[in-house]
C-alpha cells in the first residue's frame, strides 16, 4: 500500500490492466490483481505528480494544486489510544493565504512523503491529530508508516536534527489503506459470490438461506400495514384481518405473490420487492424520484420481520446498511425510524441528524458499559491495559513536552546544566550574562519592541493584504473527501483520555525562558503609544527568532571543546553553540523515552484488539448497523467476523468497485444492490484512469452489462412531466405518477422549464436573473443597509449605486496604512507612461544607485537559450546542469526562431 520507490518515478510506467466491462476474468487472482492495481495507482499517481510537480517548481507552495511544506521537523513523540505518533513542525511563513479553519489541508486520515534529499528516498506518514491552534503555529501530528517501532526509533535517532520537504497527497489515503489491505488479505474462498463477479454468470440463485428450504413462506403484511413497528421482542402485533392473505407467501414461488395493489406498490416497485427477496445478488435501478430508498426500506422492513427465515438463535447477526455519503445513510436510518423500534447501531461520528446521532456506536459504548452489557472478561482486560496505557503516556507526554519546548522556544540554562551538558564554568559564565537570553542577544530586542526593522514593518503591510485561499473552504462533498476519523481512531473516546495539564504546564513554565510561539500575541494596552508598532515587532522578533531556533547550523564537538570563555563569543557563535546544546539535550530525552515507546505501542496494539471486541459484541447484537463506505473501511476485520447474511448497498453505483468487494465478506448470502449508473459513476481521483482503464464503471454498471438480471423502476414522483420529458432518451419507459402532474405553476414567471443559451443571451435579455426579474415585477424584498467591511473612503464611492448603505462602526475604526499618505489612491493608466507610474519602486532605488546584488548563475535555460538574453543580463552564466540537458528528439535543432509573417513559404505552420 505505502508507495516504494519505483511507484514515485515518472519515468516508470505502471503495470495495470483494465477493469474488464463486458467480459469475464480468468479466476480469482486475475480479478482482484486487476482491481488491487487500479485502486493502488488511483490513489499514488496524484501523489507521484505532486512530487514531480515540487521538484519542477522547487518551492513555489503559494500554488493552490501544490501542498507542499517546507522546513519540516521531527519535534516530539505524542501517545494516542490507537498507537504512538509524532509531532512534526514545518514552516508557515509562505502560507499566509492558508485559512486554516477552513482549509481542507493536512485533515486527519491524509498522506504525507517527507523526504532530506529532493524525494530520492522517503518516509511515510498520515495525519492523526488536527489541532486548530497547533497547525496555525505549524504543528501536526502524524503515524509515521512503518511496521515496527524499533524503525522508528532508528529513523528519529537519524533524522532528530534533519530538516525535511513535506509534500501532502490529494488523494484520501485512509480509505484506501483499508480496502487495499483487505483486499490483500483476501483468499480464494473469501470472495463472495464469485460466480457472478468473476465468472460473470447470469443466472441468478435465491438465497442459500432459501434454497435450503425452499417451502418456506414469507409474511409480507408488513408491507401493506403503515401501523406496524418491528421490535427486538416480537409483542404480539395484530394485523388487520383483511391482510391475512398476505401472511403466508411461498416468494420463490410467482403464482403466489400477490398483485402490486395488494402490496400497495406500482407494478414495478411490486417486482424489484419480488427479485429483492428471490435473489441472492438482487440489482435495483432508480431514476430519479421513483422510489429507490422506499424499495430499500420496504425490503429491509420484510427481512427484519421474517428474520427467523435467515438467521438461527446460535448466530444472530444484524443487516448491515451501507451507504456511499452520510446525508444517504442518514436519509435511510431515519426512514427506517418509522417502523422500527429495536436496536441499531450507526457507526461513525458525522451524522447531522439528531435521531440518528443517539444511535451512534459511540453513545452505544457509553451505554452498554454504564449498564454493565460488556463481558467481564473484555471490561477488566479493558480497564487494567488503560490503567497501563495511561501511567506510560504520562511518563512519555512529561518528557515528550520538554522536546517540544527545546525545538520551538528557548529553555532555561539550567536544563543544560542539570543534564550535564554544559561545565559548571559555562553555567556560571551564562549567569554572570544575566541568563541566557541577555546571552543571546534576545533581550535587548525585548527591551527595545519600539523600534521596528523596516523589513518588519513592509512584512506587516504586505500580510494585511494577503487574501485567504478562496478554494480550500468546506463545500458539500466535505463528506466525500474528509474521512470519518473517528472510525480510524475507534478507541478515542472523550471519556476515557485522563488529562495531566497542569503536570505539563508546570514542565513548561519550569524549562522555558522565552514562549518564543506566544509573542506576537503578548498583551498590549489598548491606550499604549505605539502599540501597534510594539506588535509588528513582536511579530518580527517572532519570526526572526523562530528562524534562528530551527537553523541546522551547529557548532562541531571540537568546537564545543576550545570555547573557554563564552561571553567572548559572536552572536552568530553563540546560537551555533545554542543549537548544539539544544541538540545534546533532545538526545538525552530521547534516550529516556526509548524502552517507554516500544512498550507503549505494544500495549497500544492490545488494548485495540479488546476494544474491536466490544465494538464486535455492539455490532452483533443490533438488527440494523448502518455504515458509510469509508465509515466501513476499519471495521472490515469486525464485520468479517461477525459475518452478515445481509447486505444493502444504498447508491451503489457511485461507489468504485474493489470498494464494494470487500464489504461482501464470505458469510454474506444475500446482497441488494440499489442506485442508477445513468445518473451518477464512481469518482476516481485520477481521470486518466476513469476513462482509459474503466475505473469509473462500478461493480453495479459492469454487471448489468454483462447481462445479470435487474429491475428498473418506472413511475416517478418527483419530476414535472415538462422536465421528465426531456430526459425520456435516457428512461425510456419512465412514467409521470398522478401526483406531478398537479403541481401548481411557479408564481412570477410565464413557463415551469426554461433553457437559457448564453450566447444569446444579451439580444433577449436573458443575463437578466430570475433575481432581478422578481424585484422588477414589484415582488416585495428586503435590503441589507449596514456595512461591516469597507473602509468610509471605499463605501463613499459607491452610495451612487447603494443610496441607504451606512458604515458600521468597526470600520470607521481601522488603522491607517502604515507607508503611505491615504488609504486610497486612483491611478490612472493612460498617464502611465507619461507620469512614470510604470516604473516600480525596485526599479527606482536601483536607478538612484542603492547597492544591490545580481544573482549570475542560472540553473534553468539551455545554453542555446541563455545566450539570446546576455544583451540584457552580460554577466550571466550557465550552470553545469542545464549543459547536460538531453537534446530534443524528433528535430534537428533544441531552438527555432520562426517568422510568422512568412509561415505558408517555409511551411512554419506545420506542427
């Protein structure tokens, strides 16, 4: 699953093979090959570009496509339920236009490459813990990807002073790590109805659990009694005698299902409820509004009160619901909510219905611990490895904090000489200096926050100006992209994470001289003279000294070793020496915490292991346990367990194959496939692999083309027949339900359906919005007067257009643009030329002679190329790489001068 290093080479080409849509495969090991490999290349090919992409455009990060982070480093080990992380920095200073609560970067669940040495080798990690306030100070923890701890020991050992290029995939890892590695799992016997996935077969079994007995009668007065509600307890419901036909059904037998009116369903709801049944491997097809959820709920409603047909008091086991977003699966659990009264399971953490929510498996554990429904083995096993767990996180997190204040603040002087780091001769020298940050030169610098560097005060006026990226904010497939990460991480749970704060503030306040991260948020009088000045320098010491901090330049041992005296050190010497000691000390911690991580792992491991086993026991004891695809990804192992008889796959269509395979786990005898592969497909990451290797066709769409049986529901409820209409091409033999057809006509408007071509649409006035048509024809509206974002210089020109807009009193209060006499300027571009306002002011100090410097060696043109521009740039050389470049193939020069004004007589126009 973790790329290697061939699979982020694009001079490789991968091996796959298509997704096969009209034929079969050869057996069980060509089709799962086919799949594992496309699903694999789906999710490392975006990553693979990005790489390729960083190492084109260096470190361009300011390009929205390109999630790259630079000087990134190892900070300190964090404990987490799930296992042991680690806390990486990286640097924020580019990435102003990030609004980090909003962005969708670094979100829990995702990939990251990190790498010293421009990606010729890498390290993996995934994100694992997302803390606001800790990203926007350039902290994320991560998992880093590998398989034992002693690795990781021996990568931190290596790498605890390395700087790191972070580059983050843009596809979804999570997920696929789980599918992947089911599917590796995956032997030949555990692949569920192999004969119509595989072998393609057309012809349809019922139910093993049917055919077994195929005497056996349904009762389907359920279907036909909107009063009844199934109950874990069967309580004795009384069905109104007219129904009593209905009680006694042989549904492998077509003589005696009843008529669609007796079922209270169209004819052809009446037959995809027949096949459902019938049909071990049951395909429903949907148009739009004609009844897909009602049809999975009336099919669920059926199997729930018939349910000693397929299950036996020795194994009960629930149906499991899955749906590809969680607005679907939550759409269905609450239509479920009708008729059911028993107990079901939701899992995952995302639900927004409040129904729904008190079903979650979170709430379940709560529940079923405070009513002492968990084994008595699972409970004391539980509680004595967190009792462990919490004692060793304790000892890890209270060592752990003193690595996170030595990388990003400066720490007392005497945490060097307590670990024997520095001679008691240095130790004394520091303190005659007045401690270390008079020894640094640090504060002097606080002393004097009223003087503001001019770099400073420029950074400051360009940051205010700094638009936040506009793409990156949530939008409705937030569900689709982010991953259920409390599905990833089952066991952090609020309730149980005992917290030592005060024990780590303490640590804190006893090790640190300077919070260098809370600096430019120091308290300042609102009344205090230059304020705002004193801030832009605190911003600037901030960054400054963050820079000086993270320096991989040290001082050697021999070094170290002929400082005598230190107060006759260089500045730029004394941080060397700084930063050594820094380094000394993080070792001394590490060595601490070496035993305590393997430990911790371990244990972690196990205690895992006894919480998928009370999840298991929620699980098997529920009659509905509803899931997202990916909300299902970790739970693979625990539904393989449990083994459902039966599966309903809600939007199927729009769900990759190999991610519904492994959901059919062996003990699955029943399988009801429900969506539309005419409205929507499958989205892969990657689009050359939708369309050329036919990822995009679904499990659900290959099938119907091989020619499986389906049904196809024909009377819709939702359209008006002007719009149903237009899609007939499409559902030829849809049909308009009575009640569309008496939909009243939308007010203000002549017709229901209009098409709109925009090339036309000045000539009749058809940029005019139904918008502004309603306030045209007097429909009554209301206008918002206050303005709480303009300064009064900006909203003052636009009253000729806005007659009522007032200003709001936060913007009358803005401070004035530091550098320049107004806060607004009109610049007219005609007087450009004339007036020099084309000539910048780099350009303008250059020319009134201010020293600068001239870079002369560049690293990109060819030679040939280079050499056009030395009228321009005389003193420019070429770099030993670019004389290396590969010449162009197919032509006979690598550069061409071409003439348009003569292209047809030199035939230049040929490509």
């Amino acid at each position: 699953m973790i790329p290697r290093e061939c699979d982020i080479d694009v001079s490789k080409e991968p091996f796959l093979r298509k997704n096969k849509t009209n034929d079969r495969y050869d057996n069980h090991d060509h089709y799962l090959d086919v799949q594992f490999r496309l699903l694999r290349e789906d999710l490392i090919a975006p990553l693979r570009e990005s790489i390729s992409d960083f190492r084109s455009h260096g470190s361009n990060t300011e390009r929205l496509t390109l999630r790259a982070y630079l000087k990134v480093r190892l900070v300190r080990p964090v404990c987490r339920l799930n296992g042991l992380g680690y806390r990486i920095s990286f640097d924020t200073s580019q990435m102003a236009r990030v609004n980090w609560d909003t962005s969708r970067r670094l979100i829990n669940g995702s990939l990251l490459c990190l790498s010293t040495d421009n990606f010729k080798t890498c390290v993996y990690a995934t994100v694992v813990n997302r803390e606001i306030d800790n990203i926007k100070n350039g902290l994320i923890d991560v998992r880093f990807e590998f398989s034992e701890v002693d690795d990781l020991n021996n990568f931190v050992d290596a790498n605890q002073s390395s700087t790191f290029v972070m580059v983050e995939s843009p596809s979804y890892f999570e997920p696929y790590k789980h599918f992947l590695l089911a599917m590796q799992r995956m032997g030949e016997n555990d692949l569920s109805f192999y004969r119509y996935i595989v072998e393609g077969a057309t012809d349809v079994y019922p139910p093993a659990y049917l055919r077994q007995n195929v005497t056996l009668s349904y009762d389907l007065r359920p279907i036909a009694d909107n009063g009844y509600r199934f109950k874990d307890k069967d309580d004795g419901y009384t069905f109104n005698q007219k129904l009593d036909g209905l009680q006694e059904v042989n549904v492998l037998d077509d003589a005696a299902w009843p008529t669609a009116d007796e079922l209270n369903l169209d004819q052809s709801l009446s037959v995809a409820f027949r096949n459902a049944l019938c049909r071990e491997f049951a395909i429903i097809q949907g148009p739009p509004g004609t009844g897909k959820t009602h049809i999975g709920l009336n099919v669920l409603k059926t199997l729930l009160h018939n349910r000693n047909i397929w299950q036996n008091d020795e194994n009960q086991t629930p149906i499991v619901v899955i749906c590809y977003t969680n607005h679907a699966l939550d759409q269905f659990l609450f239509g479920a909510l009708d008729f059911f009264d028993g107990k079901m399971v939701r899992v995952g953490s995302r639900s927004k219905n409040e129904k729904i929510k008190e079903f979650s498996i979170t709430n379940h554990r709560i529940r079923s611990r405070q009513l002492r429904q968990v084994s008595q083995a699972v409970h004391v096993s539980r509680y004595n490895m967190k009792i462990e767990l919490d004692d060793l996180k304790k000892e890890i997190e209270l060592n752990a904090v003193q690595l996170e204040i030595a990388h990003r603040e400066i720490i007392q002087e005497s945490c060097f000489k307590d670990e024997s780091i520095i001679e008691d001769m240095h130790f004394h020298q520091l303190k005659s200096r007045n401690g270390l940050l008079h020894w640094l030169g640090i504060q002097n610098n606080l002393e004097n926050i009223h003087e503001i560097p001019p770099q400073a005060q420029h950074r400051q006026e360009q940051d205010q100006f700094q638009d936040s990226e506009s793409d990156e904010g949530g939008d409705d497939a937030d569900e689709l992209l982010m991953f259920d990460f409390e599905d990833v991480r089952l066991l952090d749970d609020d309730d149980d994470i005992v917290r030592f704060d005060d024990e780590v503030e303490s640590i804190k306040s006893s090790i640190t001289a300077l919070n260098v991260s809370q600096l430019d948020i120091l308290i300042i009088e609102k009344d205090d003279i230059g304020g705002k000045q004193k801030r832009i320098r605190l911003r600037y010491l901030k960054q400054n000294s963050r820079k000086k901090i993270s320096s991989a330049e040290m001082m050697t041992n021999d070094e170290v070793n002929g400082v005598a005296d230190l107060r006759t050190l260089k500045y730029p010497d004394r941080w060397r020496l700084y930063r050594y000691w820094i380094r000394i000390f993080a070792k001394v911690v590490m060595e601490k915490l070496k035993d305590k991580k393997l430990e911790y792992e371990k244990l972690s491991r196990r205690y895992n292991e006894i919480m998928l086993i009370e999840d298991r026991d929620i699980l098997q004891d529920a009659a509905i346990v509803g899931l997202t695809t990916t909300g299902a990804a970790p739970y693979q192992s625990v539904l393989a367990d449990i083994g459902p008889k039966i599966v309903i796959f809600e939007e199927a269509a729009e769900v990759l194959e190999g991610h519904i395979v492994v959901k059919l786990c062996k003990k699955c005898e029943h399988a009801i496939f429900i969506g539309d592969h005419k409205q929507f497909r499958p989205n892969p990451t990657v689009h050359n692999l939708a369309k050329e290797f036919n990822l995009e066709i679904s499990l659900f769409e290959r099938l119907i083309g091989n020619d499986i049986p389906f049904d196809t529901l024909k009377l819709q409820h939702r359209m008006r027949p002007e719009i149903s209409t237009i899609i007939h091409s499409i559902y030829p033999d849809l049909k308009d339900h009575a009640v569309v057809k008496n939909y009243d006509d939308i007010l203000g408007v002549q017709r229901n359906i209009y098409f709109i071509s925009h090339c036309l649409a000045k000539e009749f006035n058809l940029e005019i919005s139904l918008f502004e048509r309603l306030i045209g024809n007097d429909i009554p509206f209301d206008t918002l007067k206050l303005q709480h974002r303009m300064r009064p210089e900006i909203s003052t020109i636009i009253h000729s257009i806005y007659p009522d807009l007032k200003d709001h009193a936060v913007v009358k209060n803005y401070d004035d643009i530091l550098g320049v006499q107004r806060n607004i300027y009109f610049i007219s571009h005609c007087l450009a030329k004339e007036f020099n306002l084309e000539i910048s002011l780099f350009e303008r100090l250059i020319g009134n002679d201010i020293p600068f410097d001239t870079l002369k060696l560049q690293h990109r043109m060819r030679p040939e190329i280079s050499t056009i521009i030395h009228s321009i740039y005389p003193d420019l050389k070429d770099h030993a790489v670019v004389k290396n470049y590969d010449d162009i193939l197919g032509v006979q020069r690598n550069i061409y001068f071409i003439s348009h004004c003569q292209p047809d007589e030199v035939n230049c126009e040929t490509c």
